[in-house]
C-alpha cells in the first residue's frame, strides 16, 4: 500500500497544466532553479517533489508528459526539515520525490525545510505552520452518468472551529489498474458567514472520465491563508500542489526556489467500488459509500 501512497502522491505533488505553445520568439529562458512541491498524507506522513523550472513555451499538450516529468526531476538531494529544535532527513524512495514518515505533526509548530540548491549551491529554505486538524463531520459522493460527461458529486459537513479558517478539498480518482487522472480536482472554501458553525458544503467534479471500478479519494484539510490565496490565484479545479514551471510572479515562500512549501493535516477518505444503481429522470445514479473494515482489508466489495 505504500507503494500506491508513492504513486498518488506523485500525481499530487508533480503534475500541472502545460500550456499550449504560443506564437512568440525571442523570449529569454528563465534562470535554472528548482520547484518545491508538498503533501501531508496521515501518520506523520510528509512529501516533498523536487524539479527543476522549464520554459512555459517548450510544453505544449502533444507533448510527451511522463518524459517530461522525469527528466525535470531531480534526485539525491539531501533535504532536512526542522521542527520543535529536532532535525529529520527526508528519504529519497522514488525519483524527485522525497518522503520523511518520522517527522511529527504538532499542531502551531513551524516546519522549515532546507537543502542545497544545485543551480547555485545556495541554501533553499522555505517555512511553513501547522495549522489545527479540521476533519469531516460527513462525506458523501455519487456518480451522474450522462451521455455527455460522469460527474462526481461530493457532499460534506465539518465543524468549523473559532477563527477565520481556510478549507482545501481534493478529489483524485484511481482506476483498476491504479492509473490516476492526471490532474486531481481541488475545490477552496473559507467559512465566511458561518464562523463556529456546521458547514454543509456541496461541490461537483466535472470531465472526470470516472468508469465503475474507479477509487475516488477525498481529502479535506485546514490550510492557510497564505496557501490559500496562492491556490486561487493559480485557479481552483486545477493540480493543488507543485508545478513544474513556476511563473515568477506567482507567489511563493521558497527562498531560493519557487513553488510553495506548505504543512496541514488531511482527513482522506477513500471510497472503494461498490454501486447502488438507481433511475432518476432518465440518469443513472452510481451511488458509493465507505466502509471502514473495506477500506483496512484492501478488498473491492459489492454493497
């Protein structure tokens, strides 16, 4: 299962939309550095992707993403990250992707993370906080099937605690044979208006391609302002976290680098094949739900 961990959270941390080549010449290539990308998975679970930035105009959608990907990551970097005056060594398990499972979650703490930047072989450094745990109260998906498009529908509820706070939900689906889409699906929502209170939040998944058989994850995490705004500006529905090219005028807490270094607590729940079929006005309702001995037995079962 860890493996698979390593799978997902490459497709998290790594992947964005490339845009089309533009019809324009003499644009100065940007200077070499890298791109910091993060993602908190459960159990003191921390990952950091680490690329190197590339012209916006060299990516276009025919291109050979995969090989793309792999020759912009960069390996055997030695990455630590402070915490509470203790310094823990992230494992390098899988090309540019960096892990540390010992490093502890504690709540209003500061992370820093540091390395060497190869371009220069100047420190990069980047410091994130740990905000509060804020998970689901309930959290519900059903499928619309049209002949047109499967739409994922997610319904959830989560208590909100006093204070502005800043919400983050993903949806990544994975199908039998683990290939997961390629841009996972992030919605942003803040508690304004609803402070203190029980927010019921609704939000639909569109031009998903979901087949049945699908794995749907779904995660929710208390972010930062910060974070939050960098999201948007990026635009939501769009890969949450990591890029591999940087524009410099996107926002960034990474000194010496560029992408955004950040630390939360997901609640992540994953909802395993199981259908109940339904007509509703002429559209095929596939309706899952999970089920926690499912979800620790690893096994696919008809409900």
């Amino acid at each position: 299962m860890r493996n698979g961990y390593y799978i997902v959270l490459l497709a998290f941390v790594l992947i964005a939309c490339l845009p089309d080549p533009l019809p324009v010449r003499n644009v100065p290539s940007p200077e070499n550095t890298v791109v910091i990308g993060s993602q908190n998975l459960p159990e003191q679970f921390l990952a950091i992707a680490v690329t190197e930035n590339f012209n916006a105009l060299e990516g276009g959608r025919e291109d050979d993403y995969e090989a793309l990907i792999r020759s912009l990551l960069i390996d055997s970097l030695e990455i630590t990250v402070e915490v509470a005056g203790d310094i823990y060594e992230l494992q390098n398990p899988d090309s540019g992707l960096y892990v540390g499972t010992d490093v502890p979650e504690l709540p209003g703490e500061l992370y820093t993370l540091s390395f060497e930047n190869p371009f220069n072989e100047r420190p990069v450094t980047a410091t994130a906080e740990l905000l509060p745990f804020v998970g689901f109260d309930t959290v519900d998906i059903f499928i619309e099937a049209n002949e047109f498009d499967t739409i994922v529908n997610v319904s959830l509820k989560l208590q909100d605690p006093p204070g502005p706070n800043w919400y983050m939900s993903n949806v990544q689906l994975i199908n039998e044979d683990f290939d997961y889409d390629v841009n996972p699906f992030t919605e942003l929502f803040t508690d304004e208006g609803q402070d203190g209170e029980l927010i019921e939040y609704d939000f639909r998944v569109f031009f998903r391609d979901y087949e049945k058989g699908d794995t749907v994850f779904v995660s929710l995490a208390n972010i930062s302002q910060d974070y939050y705004e960098f999201l948007d500006l990026r635009g939501t529905r769009r890969p949450f976290v990591g890029s591999l090219g940087e524009p410099i005028n996107y926002p960034t807490n990474v000194e010496n680098g560029l992408g955004y270094f950040h630390m939360h607590i997901p609640d992540v729940r994953i909802f395993l094949p199981g259908f109940f079929e339904v007509e509703s006005n002429g559209i095929d309702l596939s309706i899952l739900v999970t089920d926690e001995d499912e979800v620790r037995g690893a096994t696919h079962q008809k409900l």
